[in-house]
C-alpha cells in the first residue's frame, strides 16, 4: 500500500502525515508513506485544497487534517 499525502509542507500537511503514521501503527498496517509537495503533481489527482490524502492513488481526503480514527476507517477500507 502506498499512500501519499498531497500538500506544500504547511502545519496541517505535516499533523495529516503525523496522524496517517499513528493510524499505521495503530493497524499494524503496512504502508509507504509519501509526501507529494509538487504542485503540479497535486494538481493532476484533481485536488485544488490541501492537505490531501491519497491511497494506492485514490484520492479519499483533501482540505482537512483527518483525525487518526477517521484515517483508521478509510485504511481499513482500502484493504
């Protein structure tokens, strides 16, 4: 699983990543974490507000720093 977090590196890109390393941890769950800080490359998943989430290339979240729990949630989904 590779999971990229879409964003310019501001204080809300970084708890996103933060909380999306605790939701790994927590799972077990085993996954790349990626920054994406290229705006172009934000830019082609279609996302115009960051922070954004990205799982195996689908885009689940973007304009807001998910909490661990909500993270947890869509992991278990992309399964």
């Amino acid at each position: 699983m590779i999971i990229k977090i879409l964003g310019s590196g501001c204080k809300n890109c970084v708890a996103l990543k933060e909380n999306t390393e605790a939701a790994l941890k927590e799972t077990g769950i085993d996954a790349e974490v990626v920054k994406v800080q290229d705006m172009k490359d934000i830019v082609s998943y279609g996302v115009m507000q960051t922070p954004a989430l990205v799982i195996d290339e689908k885009v689940m979240s973007f304009g807001k720093v998910l909490k661990t729990n909500e993270i947890i949630k869509l992991l278990e989904k992309a399964k």
